[in-house]
C-alpha cells in the first residue's frame, strides 16, 4: 500500500478529486469534485493536505481530506476520510493513511465527524464511524467530544431586550479577565480538559487569539453587566469563513442559575439578525444541558450531532 499527498503530480490532484467514497453510508455527505476545487482556490484545502491511499495497480482505495484557514501554516482539522467499499480492514487502512499525514505536517489535527442526531438507532451510521473512530484512535486523536451543532435562521425570529443585562465594549484586558472568571465551573468539556494541563488565565489568552483569528471582527465583542454595572457574561459573536456564528457566551460563575444566560444568546442573535444574516450556526457540548436549553428557548434548532476526535492535552 502506498500513501502520498496530491501534491507532487497534478494528475494526482485531479485522481484524488474524482474519487468517490462508495460504501453504501457516508458520515458525512461527500465533498463533489467542484466543492473541493473551491476550497482549493480560498486556500482551505491544499494538495498538501489531501492524501490517498493507492494499491500496487495505482487503484485508490482510500481518501483524507484537511482544512485549515486560509492562512493556516498546518491544517486544523481532518474534514473526510473515505475508505472504497470492499475493503477488508477499513479501519487499518485509514489509520496507516491517517499517520502518514500526521507524520507529514507535524502535527494531529482534529477530526471532525458529522453525524444526523439519531445515528445510535441507525445500525448503519454506527457502523460507519466504528471504523472512523478505530483509525483514529490508532492515529492518536484518543479523546472524544460530542457537540450539538444549532441553526438559526429569520423564521425563528428575535427577542426584544429585557433590560436586565446591559452591553458595552470592553479592553482586552477586561476581556481576558472575563474569559478567566467565565472558565471557572464550566460545562464545556474541551474547557474543562485544557485546564487540567494549563491556568485559567493561560486558556483565556488561548480562547481570546483564537476569536481574534476568526473572520468575525474584534469590534463586535461585548461585556454584560447588570444594570449596577456588576459584570454578568461576556457576548461574542464571531463569523465562519461561510457564515455568521455565535461564537463565545457565559456568565460569570456567580450570576448563573438567574437565566441570564438568554439575554446574552439573545444579544448574539440581534447582533447577527441586524446585519442581514440568514443562517447563524452554534455549538455546544451534549452534556451542557443549561446551553442547549438556552438554544432550543432562543429558536436555534439542532441540524447534527458532531462528534470531535482530537489528542489528548499534554500535561
């Protein structure tokens, strides 16, 4: 078996982007040859980072596809991983394919699997990412994460401010200070994982640079307080490079349990209603009960389960 990258040949970019993963079920629905090539040009997908696994006869068998930022030095996340039906072990030939790219960049990418929310009661989705979850695991992206995907669109409509919360820009110092006071207690799980391996005040200035590099502006970031001026959360609404997202959210460990958590959605919301967006995406964690309740309150609706397979944190 053979493992390289689609960038040494271009005959090998356009091989590799007119394979077509065909085992009956696909976890996530296939990138078309002409989606790839877009994201190709936008600098998402590179040669570098599309692998193939071929046989002796030059017949490819399996397929990874990597994203990053378009001004991303390595890629940020494994995006598809294909594996030709008929293949006896999918699930080694995927791991051998998924360490030759790792060992290529440098580095472990996360894997991002998208699922439909009732993929436990469909035997053949199951069976789908068993094989997935195998190759990663052998990879060394050991950790799992599951998170709800949320969607709002105008139909849902928006909520009027209750004047319980007031919204103000803030320095990066009061920033910093609030992602620190936001970690304590909290419910998300790569939260709660970092901090095992670094301070708060270190996953703060981790949190913040990476809001910073999303395509949403610093300017559109704001501080809840209450109307005395005590401070209650912190809203960022932030952008993919598809859509508007709602980004970062909390409430200071003090204040929670008062339903502020709402207001603060809400504030998102209006922010990206009144620019015109048609489509505002979120995440959170399955076991933060209290976030996906905000969510569903809000009007977000749930369009998958995605499952996050990454490297443990290094102590």
């Amino acid at each position: 078996m053979i493992f390289r990258c689609a960038a040494a040949d271009p005959a090998d970019l356009d091989r590799a982007l007119a394979y077509e993963g065909d085992r009956p079920v696909e976890v996530v629905a296939a990138l078309t040859a002409e989606a790839i090539r877009e994201e190709l040009a936008e600098n998402r997908l590179r040669p570098e980072w599309i692998w193939f696994a071929e046989d002796e006869e030059g017949e490819i068998l399996a397929r990874a596809l990597w994203w990053g930022r378009t001004d991303s030095e390595r890629p940020v996340a494994l995006d598809c991983l294909q594996v030709r039906a008929g293949v006896p072990d999918p699930g080694a030939l995927a791991a051998g394919l998924l360490a030759a790219g790792h060992e290529a960049f440098g580095t472990l990418p996360l894997y991002n699997v998208s699922l439909p929310g009732d993929w436990r009661t469909r035997p053949e989705f199951a069976a789908a990412l068993a094989w997935r979850q195998e190759a990663a695991y052998a990879a060394g992206l050991t950790r799992e994460i599951e998170r709800l995907r949320y969607e709002w669109t105008p139909a849902a409509g928006t909520a009027e401010p209750t004047g319980r919360l007031v919204f103000r820009e803030a320095t990066d110092e009061e920033f910093l200070d609030a992602f620190v006071r936001l970690s304590q207690g909290s419910l998300d799980v790569a939260t709660q994982n970092e901090l095992r391996s670094m301070s708060a005040e270190e996953l703060a200035r981790e949190d913040m640079e990476f809001y910073l590099d999303c395509p949403g502006e610093r300017s559109w970031w704001r501080l809840a307080h209450l109307p005395d001026g005590t401070l209650a959360g912190l809203a960022i609404p932030s952008a993919t490079p598809y859509h508007r997202n709602v980004g970062y959210l909390g409430i200071v460990p003090e204040q929670r349990g008062k339903g502020l958590i709402d207001e603060v959605l809400a504030e998102i919301t209006r922010f990206h209603a009144a620019a015109g967006a048609q489509r505002v995406t979120a995440t959170t964690d399955t076991v933060n009960a209290p976030m996906a309740a905000a969510f569903d309150r809000a009007g977000y609706e749930v369009t998958q389960i995605r499952l996050v397979l990454e490297q443990p944190s290094q102590a």
